[in-house]
C-alpha cells in the first residue's frame, strides 16, 4: 500500500506566495509616492532629515498598534510577545527599523534616485547571501543566482529614465547599502524568531519599539510636523496600514518559506512604484511603459527561475518546495 502524501500548507503553495509577495509589493510601492505626499501635506522639506525620522518614527509606531489590534481582534485574544522574547524584539527592532530606515531616510536624501533604487534593490541579494552564507538557512545555488541576476536587470531597467552619472558617496549610496543590508539580516531573523513566536506580534512589537527610538532621535533633532492637516494626518494613518499589512503578511511567510522564495519578490517594488507614482500623480502621459513592461518581464522571469520546482523524485514526491 503506497503511503498517504501530505497536504501541502497553503502558505508554502506557489500561488498563495505570489498572490502575498506581491500585496506586500504593491503596498511597499505605493508608500514611495505616498511618503512624498504625506511630507508635502506634513510641511516636512526633503532636505528637513530630523522631521523625516520623526514621521517614520510615527508612522511606524502607530503600525505597531494597528498590527497587534488587528491580530487581537482577529485571534479574540490580546496577542503579544513572550516576555523571554524581549531580546528578539530588540534585536529586530534594530535590523528592521531603526538600523534600515535610519540608513535609508539620510541615504535617500544624499543619492540620486536611480542609483538608490538600483543600490536599494541590492537588498535582495544581499537578503539570500546572509541567509545561505551566515545563517546556513538554505544553499546557495546556480539557479537562485542566475533568478536574481534576471531579476535585478529588470531593476536596472525600469530605473534607466534617469542619470547614473556621479561619484557614489558613502552617505549617499553607502548608506543605502547598509540598510539593504540591515533588510537582508531582519528577513533572515524573522524567519528564525517566528519559528517561537507570532510573527504579527514579532512584527507589530518591534514596530512599536523601533518607531519610539526613530521618533525620539528626530525630536531630539529638532523634528517635528510643521502643518497638521486632515489630509497630511489621513496620509500618515495610510503609510501605518501598509506597513502593519505588508510587514505582518511578509513575516508570516518567511516563518513558512525558504528566505529566497519570498525576498525575491522585492524586485517587484520599483515596477509596482513607478506605475502607482505615475498614477497618483499624473504622469501617466511620460511613462516609459515599453521599458517598465520589459522591466517587469524580466522581474518575473528571475522569480520563476528562483521558485522553480525540482521534477519529482524516484518515488513520486515533489522536492521544490521542500529545498532550503
């Protein structure tokens, strides 16, 4: 009698990965031109670095909130970390928030934006070499190197309306890098942590934790919001739903799927950002949708290659989605 094949979780199937990856995607492209708008209706110049920490301090902590009231409500019971969890938190508070986007905010405002996009979309590589290299988590294979060579073509490409020109600057360029980097050790964090923890508490707990520490160095600063609007606070409320949303759902599948299974997605962010950016804010017009289409096919292919399943083996059991 043959033995009985387990179901496969829903959470590993290929469709359920592709049709999250690319909700957290979609919100995370949506939030660029949606931070330039909120900062317009905030009064926060692009140059202004303190009031910029401080409204990602805020946006970030009201995420928390939101991420942990929507987990309560829907679990019927207040959901939260262990205390013997606390030094998780901190340490994912550091590498998610406080480390990444710190970097990130001073990088964005000393870079080109061509550059930090093709510089920022290092995250991803970054993100599968720390987990097969420092955290032994999964191999390293040809086929996960060849899918992200493709993939940040496309990156490249639908960033080539621009200028590349101009010598990198280590508080430019530099500086997104690190938080690329910072990016790559938090997923590969998160996938260890959520193994004994809710990964919506994990999540919405150092929110919470990372987005008081980035509030309370820009206020330090000098940082502040200079005009308090309806629509500048709406705006802000908006900016902590996609990160409560997309950070919760990209938590949870990193605690079920190989790190370079879900991070690969990322490269879906500046495709997903020039098209919403073109549509908020009426650029329809001077889109280079040839470019951005080519851009996005070759996104896709890298994801196929990356996610592409082994032929079944001797006795009859796919081994694609079990690789690590």
């Amino acid at each position: 009698m043959e033995p009985q094949r387990q179901e496969q979780p829903i959470l590993t199937r290929t469709w359920c990965v592709c049709l999250l990856a690319l909700v957290c995607c979609a919100l995370w492209g949506s939030a660029i031109p949606c931070i330039k708008t909120g900062y317009a209706l905030l009064g926060i110049s692009s140059a202004d670095v303190p009031s910029e920490l401080f409204f990602a301090g805020l946006r970030f902590m009201l995420a928390g909130v939101l991420a942990l009231a929507a987990a309560s409500i829907s679990e019927r019971r207040l959901v939260r970390v262990k205390r013997s969890s606390a030094p998780m938190v901190v340490c994912l508070a550091l590498a998610q928030t406080i480390v990444q986007y710190a970097f990130f905010y001073i990088g964005v405002s000393n870079a080109s934006g061509v550059k930090g996009s093709i510089v920022n979309a290092s995250a991803t590589f970054l993100a599968i070499l720390i987990a097969a290299l420092i955290f032994r988590q999964e191999q390293l294979t040809p086929r996960k190197i060849v899918g992200c060579a493709v993939g940040f073509a496309g990156v490249v490409l639908v960033n080539l309306t621009g200028s590349l020109e101009g010598a990198m600057t280590l508080t430019g360029e530099g500086f997104i890098l690190i938080a690329a980097a910072s990016s790559g050790f938090s997923a590969a964090l998160i996938r260890i942590y959520s193994q004994c923890e809710n990964p919506v508490a994990l999540s919405g707990t150092q929110f919470i934790l990372g987005g008081a520490v980035l509030a309370a160095v820009g206020a330090a600063l000098g940082g502040k919001l200079s005009q308090l609007t309806p629509a500048g606070i709406g705006m802000l409320v908006y900016l902590a739903c996609v990160s409560a949303v997309a950070y919760s759902l990209w938590s949870i599948l990193l605690k079920f799927n190989p790190t370079s299974r879900v991070v690969i997605y990322e490269f879906m962010n500046p495709v997903f950002g020039v098209i919403i950016s073109a549509a908020l804010l009426g650029e329809n017009a001077t889109l280079p949708w040839r470019q951005t289409l080519a851009a996005l096919a070759l996104i896709s292919a890298g994801i196929l290659i990356v996610n592409r399943e082994k032929k079944e083996g001797p006795e009859g059991n796919p081994r694609g989605l079990q690789e690590t």
